[in-house]
C-alpha cells in the first residue's frame, strides 16, 4: 500500500497494527455518526414553517450506554498502545550502541570502532541498534518513517531510540523538529546492510577515505560530497543566499569579512574555513558553522575545492 | 434612518455609533459591552484576513517540491505568525468578544460586571497584536520560531533578531487582557443573571463560556510568567531555558503545554456553545441532554488542565508519565463523545430549517469529529511517535481548529449577525461561502493525514520529490485557494448586507434565548423590561403560554 510507507524494522508491524485497529475503530464512528447525521437531515427537514416538533429533553439510559460502550473502547486502546509502547522502550541487550548528534543541520553518527559517519548511518539487517542521541544547540528530533520512529534531541540530556533493520536498503531520515532556517534540509540515510557488507564496511576503509569514490574525478566527488555530508544544508550554489554564503562565483574573487578585512578566496581559505570555520567568517553571516576536521579527508576538501572552483 | 448604515446601525433608541456627535470617540472611549464586542469581532477579521493571507502564501511556497518562491527566513517567519495571529488573534478574541457581546444579554443583564475592566482587555488585546505586527516593519522581521517558540532555538545565541521579544511581549499584554476577560465573564455568569435565571436554565453557550473563562483565569497566568522568564532570559540574560547554562529545554515545554492544551480548550468550548444553541432552534427542538452536554462541559474543563504532557511524547519523557498522559488523553473523546451525540440527537424529531447558520453548524459535526477521532489516534504513544510533527498533525488540529472552532465560528456570524446589526446576511452568499469553505477545507487538510502518514515532517521550507509528495501538495494547495476565495465571499456578503441586507427585526429565526428579547442591534442598556424567565427558552414560553417548557410555569 502506497499510503504508509514501507515496513522496515522489527517495531513498524506492531505500530502499523494499532494505528490499522484505531483507523478501523474510527471508521465506524464516523460513518455512524455521519450516516445517522444525514439520515436526519433528510427525513426531519423542514417543509413548511407552521410545522410542530415533539418536546424530547433526553434519555437517561441512552446517556449511559453512549458513555460506557466508548469508554471501554478507549481502555482497550490504551493498553493495546501501552503494550506496543513498553516495546518501543525496551532496547535488547545486545544491541550495538551509535551515538547520534544532530546540530544545526546535519547528522553525525559514531561508531563503537572510532568510525564517524555524516548523514548516513550504516547498521546491520536484522541486528538491533540501540542509538544514543544528543544536540549541542537546540532541539532536533530523529525520524525514520519507515522504521516508525521518531525521537526528540534534547540540549542538555541524552535520549535514546531502538531499533531492528528488517529490510536491506537505504531509507529516509527527517528532523522532525523545527529548528531554524536549515531545518527542511536537515536530512540523511539509513543503509541497511547485509551482514556481509556490513562487515566489509566496518573492517575496511575508513570511513573518512570514501568508500568506493577514488574513481570518480575530483570535480565530480566534490558535487557528491557537497550533497550528502550536509553542505548543501546551508550554502546554495546558485547563488541564492541561505544560511552561509553561496558557493557560486566565489573562487578567486575577494570577500569583505566580518572585522571588515578582504580575504582573496582560494584553497587555502576553503580549506580553512572547511577545517576551521570560525577563523575568517564572511560579513554578513553568524559565526555558526561546525568543523569537518577528522570528518573529511583531505582528499575529500581538496574534491570540495576542485567542485567550488567550477561553479562559475 | 439615512441610507449610509454604519457598523452599528443606527436604533430608535440611538447607540453610540460612528455617527454621533463623539465619532470615534465614543467608540475608543466606549465601556459598553455591545460596542466592545462589535470591535472585536471587527479587529479579528483583520486579523483572519491577514492569517489566511499568510496561509496562502506558506501553500503557495509548498505546491510543489524544491519551490524558492520564498527564502526560507521569509516561509519560517510566516508560519510563526500565522499560526500565533490564527490562535491568539483570531479565535480566541472572536469568542472572547461573541460572549462580551452576548453574557449579558443571555442571562438578562445591563452589561458586565466590570464595563472598565471590560474595556482593558479589549485594548490589552488590541495593541498586544499591533506588538505583534510591529515585529514585520523592524529590520530583523518577525518572530520565526514557530507558535509554541520551543527554547532554545527562541533565545540566544540561536536566535539573534528580535523578532522572539515582540512576540512575548505582544501575547504578554493581550494576555494579561484574556485573564481580565475571564474574571469579568465568571463574575458577570455568577451575580448578574436575572431572576428565573438558575444556573440549571442558562443558556449552554453560558455554560461553555463559564467553563472557558475559568480555564483563562487558571491557565493563562501559566504562559504570563513563562513569557517573563522568556524575556529575562532575553533582554537580562537570565538562564531559565538555555541548557548550555544551567536551564532547561523541557521546562519552556512544560510550562507551554500547561497553557497550551486547555488553550485548545478555550478555543473549542465556546464553539461547542454557539453550536449548543444554533442545532436547537434551527431544528425546533430543545437541547437533547441539557444536563449531560453541560457537565461534560465541565469534565472537559478538568481532564484538559491533565493533559499537556501529551505534546511531549517524543521528548523522551519516563514511562509511567507517558503512560498517564496517554491514558487521561484518551479520556477527554468520552465527554466530548457525548456531546457530538447529544447534538445529533437534538436533530432527531425536529423540523430542520437549513439555513446558513445550520449548514456550517451541521458540517461542524463531521469536521470536528475527524479532528477528534485522529485526536484519539495520537493519544496513543506509539502512533503519536510516528505521526508528531508530521502533516498528520498540520491535519489534525486543523480539523479540531478550522473544522471545529471556525466552522462554529462562521454558523455563529450568520446566525446573530442580524442581532449585532440589525440585517440580515444574504442566503445566497452564505449558501457560497458554506460549500466553497466545505470543499476548500477538506482538499486542504484531508490529504495531509496521508502525507504526514507518508512521513512529511511539518515546518519544512520545501521537500525534496518524494513519491507522491508534490502532487499531494498541489491538491492541498488548490484546495487553500478554494479556501481563500471562500473568505472572500464571506467578507464580500459581511459588507454588501450590512448596506443592503433584509432587516431582520428583533428575532428573525423565532429563537428563545434573551438576546432575541431586545431590538436589533441591542438597545443601550439592553432591555427595557426583562422577559419573565421560568424555563430554558423563556422565548418559546412566551410564544407558546398553552404549552410551556416547564410545568407550572404557565403565565397568567
């Protein structure tokens, strides 16, 4: 069915059942009511302006029965959830511990082996993962739908979120919770791999080398990393403006900073401001970006540079 | 009576109108709570105008996927003001200012209890919104942290304009003006009523106003302090919810919720009322279950106050106050269930007159019964895991707000716009107005329970093309059209009756409640002589003295 998303973790059947009872059990209220509703409306309309109507000021016992048969409804419903809501709770003890960051407008994700991912999580099928979250600035809230779950970071607290992979894939992950001007690009991946790939990954390159991506030219591997370790988030590159400035036209032209001193932009200044972004901010913007040393190689800056540069 | 009608028309015995000798001055000096109330039914529809407006432009922004037909600092900025303009200075002032206009002439009394303290709320409410507004005309623009203003994304260092200041500042006085608003109606209910009038024969939109106005009196205090602890952080660095130094996050969230959700309450209870009124009289018939509908007011009134919480699911909260907010959650569907049956039981054996009051009083039941069943729906942590801060919600509380609160509010305009000024509304227009608003409402807000299923998180500026998504949108955004042009419509049948409507005469519907007793608009002072009240429609008892409502009651 193309109205839910696809069930791909251990919790999405049992959350997709309650939600089918409660979509049902609504159903029928609705259509009683309504049909009752316009079975009224037609037989009782009014025809001529002297008719007279009964004087009926209520049913005690029909009062009753519409109070209880509901009420019981509702207890059912409740422990069904409650019931469904323990398991959501209830992590497994082996389940293999990522501890997630979301800041302002990206994820991070590391690994119990000093792995660091950015916006793309990488778990294992049928293996549960037991996340630890937490937010350096404001409130961001974790969302996989096709997982079924969904988690607040809270600045200040770690929360946390479990699941089982039970689909080998790559699904969607929102921030689900507002949190500025970036926020409708604050998104990721899941990949769900098999647990052969999965131990191909976790053995073998590091993380910060790029999987696979040696081959493509460096133009080409600058777009990629553009998009997917969360830049696009806060710089355009068509020169609108975002959060940061736009990547568009900048190379080898001069810009004003913040305490008023121009700056000829080349690689040497991207690379700065990719490894320490605070040291020159460009007028006009907050000092607000994170750093990406130890998360992108230099071969990945250096592909970054080369894809600025031809963006014209 | 000269050609030109002014708002308040002109009366054999005159009211202080636009054209007396004082002008606007009698208006802006004015402790009458007729005039009052006029004004706040005149300032809200300004200020619907200018929620719709941003509406449409936040639908126009999504209709389809990776749309830049605004920045998204202008899109964050709009949906913050519309949903605050929409709630604080749409809704709740409109019932506010219905019941400043009606109480009194409901339950036979001269005016409020407190006609000053009457006018200190409209003018705390008034320039609260002007506050508000100001915030576009400053150089860092309007607040854009969204209505419940979740720290600390509100304060520094995230965010720097002072858009936020504004917004505290401007709900802080209009505020502070509901409280006095909820006091007066609770003295006025309590000591004004005329003799006859027991608290067992008053008019259910008294009741529901009664139940609304404590709920101001105990909630709003909530929010007044937060917004002042909002602003000490702000403007005197104070700390009470920046985590980086010492505060709390969830604190902001606790004390929001605590005001917020009985505030849905303060939204919907009065709409209750003025539906508890319209179903009886245009179907001939009394109130079915006047008791039940009026003490499941009150258990209304209680379980809202133990309830926030529920907004909080996804905060990460322990498991047994999960457990319990869900649970008490839940339980609010049973006395608003009983409502819902009472008033289609009040249709059964009636002579249903379908006149425009009627229509939008009708399709109010089905709307709001689909806010309230999906309302159920999320009471359940597991679905409300999935659903929260998607469209499903956008959806949902549309269908509880706009379904429910507007639509009562629309059958509530046509039904005693003749009283508040003498004319009628056109039927035709009206006619219009109902199935464009039906039709636009629900290709608006229907289709986004499914994309809020589908996984669209709310507040996004744009969405990348998913399945389905941009053509959802459209639909959605089509729909937002129909909607606007309904709201034209209704403005244009507003401004052509008043010049031009059927004059109604004092009680054009043959209703029974007191306000239909005086001419049309009121008389100052409201009445020359109280009808005798000895039942719940001392209207009908007069009308009828062979067959009376309550036995004994005959009148010689």
């Amino acid at each position: 069915m193309t109205w839910i998303p696809e069930v791909a973790s251990n919790l999405a059947s049992k959350v997709d059942g309650l939600l089918i009872l409660i979509t049902l059990l609504s159903l029928v209220f609705f259509i009683l009511i309504t049909v009752v509703l316009v079975y009224f409306a037609i037989k009782y309309r009014r025809k001529r302006e002297d008719e007279e109507t009964p004087y009926i000021t209520g049913n005690e016992p029909l009062e009753i029965i519409w109070t209880v048969i509901p009420s019981i409804l509702l207890i059912i419903l409740f422990v069904y959830g409650y019931v469904v809501f323990k398991d959501m709770r209830t992590p497994p003890e082996d389940a293999l511990e990522v501890t997630v960051e979301g800041k302002q407008w990206l994820w991070t994700f590391d690994y119990y082996n000093g792995k660091k991912t950015i916006n793309e999580l990488y778990v294992q099928h049928n293996r549960p993962v037991r996340l630890v979250m937490e937010a350096p600035d404001v409130l961001h809230s974790f969302f996989v739908p096709a997982f079924r779950v969904k988690q607040d970071l809270v600045p200040g607290r770690y929360t946390q979120l479990w699941f089982t992979p039970t689909k080998i894939g790559t699904f969607d992950i929102f921030c689900a919770e507002y949190c500025g001007t970036g926020h409708s690009a604050m998104l990721g991946k899941v990949i769900v791999l098999s647990p052969e790939a999965y131990e191909i990954w976790e053995k073998g390159v590091k993380a910060d080398e790029g999987a696979g991506v040696a081959s493509l030219p460096p133009a080409e591997l600058g777009e990629k990393i553009y998009k997917e370790k969360g830049c696009n988030a806060c710089h355009s590159v068509d020169g609108s403006v975002l959060v940061g400035p736009s990547f568009k036209g900048i190379f080898g032209h001069a810009a004003v900073m913040q305490d008023g001193s121009s700056v000829n932009v080349d690689e040497n200044y991207i690379k700065q401001s990719i490894i320490e972004p605070q040291a020159h901010v460009v007028k006009g913007f907050q000092p607000v970006m994170p750093s990406f040393k130890g998360i992108l190689s230099d071969e990945e800056v250096t592909a970054l540079v080369a894809y600025i540069k031809t963006l014209k | 009576m000269s050609s030109r009608i002014p708002i308040v028309p002109e009366n054999t015995i005159p009211l202080p109108s636009l054209k007396a000798n004082n002008g606007l001055l009698s208006w802006v000096a004015s402790v009458d709570h007729k005039q009052i109330g006029i004004m706040y039914l005149i300032i809200t529809l300004v200020y619907f105008l200018l929620g719709g407006l941003e509406a449409l432009l936040i639908r126009v922004q999504l209709a389809h996927p990776g749309n830049d037909f605004l920045t998204p600092e202008t899109y964050n900025q709009l949906f913050t003001m519309h949903g605050t303009t929409m709630i604080f200075f749409v809704v709740m002032p409109f019932l506010i200012g219905v019941g400043v206009y009606l109480l009194p002439l409901m339950i036979g009394a001269r005016d409020m209890a407190f006609p000053r303290l009457n006018a200190l709320s409209f003018w705390l409410f008034f320039f609260g919104g002007i506050l508000l507004y100001y915030s576009f005309f400053t150089q860092s623009g309007a607040p854009d942290v969204g209505w419940f203003a979740y720290a600390p994304l509100s304060e520094k260092p995230f965010s720097l304009n002072k858009g936020p200041t504004y917004w505290a500042l401007g709900l802080l006085a209009s505020g502070i003006g509901s409280v006095a608003s909820g006091l007066n109606n609770v003295v006025t209910i309590l000591t004004m009523r005329t003799p006859g009038m027991t608290m067992r024969r008053i008019p259910l939109f008294v009741w529901m106003m009664l139940v609304t106005s404590l709920l101001l009196v105990f909630v709003i205090p909530i929010i007044t302090a937060a917004f002042a602890m909002m602003l000490l952080d702000s403007l005197l660095g104070a700390t009470f919810f920046t985590p980086a130094h010492g505060g709390s996050a969830i604190l902001w969230q606790h004390f929001f919720w605590g005001f917020g959700h009985p505030e849905v309450y303060i939204l919907i209870l009065p709409a209750f009322g003025i539906i508890s009124e319209v179903i009886p009289v245009f179907s001939r018939k009394p109130i079915y279950g006047y008791e039940f509908v009026a003490a499941s007011t009150v258990a209304i009134g209680l379980l809202s106050l133990g309830v926030w919480a529920h907004h909080m699911f996804a905060v990460g909260l322990g498991n047994v106050a999960n457990a319990y907010f869900s649970l008490a959650s839940m339980l609010i569907a049973i006395p608003t269930g009983i409502k819902v049956l009472n008033w289609v039981a009040t249709m059964w054996g009636g002579r249903i007159n379908f006149a425009t009051p009627m229509l939008f009083a009708t399709a109010f039941i089905i709307e709001f019964v689909i806010g309230g069943l999906t309302g159920v729906a999320i009471a359940s942590v597991p679905i409300d895991w999935v659903v929260t801060d998607s469209y499903f919600i956008v959806a949902h509380f549309h269908y509880a707000i706009f379904g429910g609160s507007v639509f009562a509010i629309f059958a509530g305009v046509y039904y005693w716009f003749p009283k508040f000024t003498g004319r009628m509304l056109s039927e035709t227009l009206g006619k219009w107005h109902f199935w464009l608003t039906v039709i636009g409402f629900n290709m608006t807000f229907f289709i986004q329970h499914f994309l809020g299923v589908m996984g669209m998180p709310r507040r996004t500026y744009t969405y990348y093309d998913m399945p389905y998504w941009g053509s959802m949108n459209l639909i959605s955004t089509i729909g937002a059209m129909i909607l606007g042009l309904s709201v034209i419509v209704f403005v244009w049948n507003i401004l052509a009756s008043l010049r031009h409507g059927k004059p109604a005469g004092d009680n054009p519907w043959n209703a029974w409640t007191l306000e239909w007793a005086t001419t049309s608009p009121a008389a100052v002072e409201n009445f020359e002589l109280v009808p005798p009240v000895r039942g719940r429609r001392p209207l009908w008892d007069l009308a009828y003295p062979d067959m009376p409502d309550e036995p004994g009651a005959k009148i010689v």
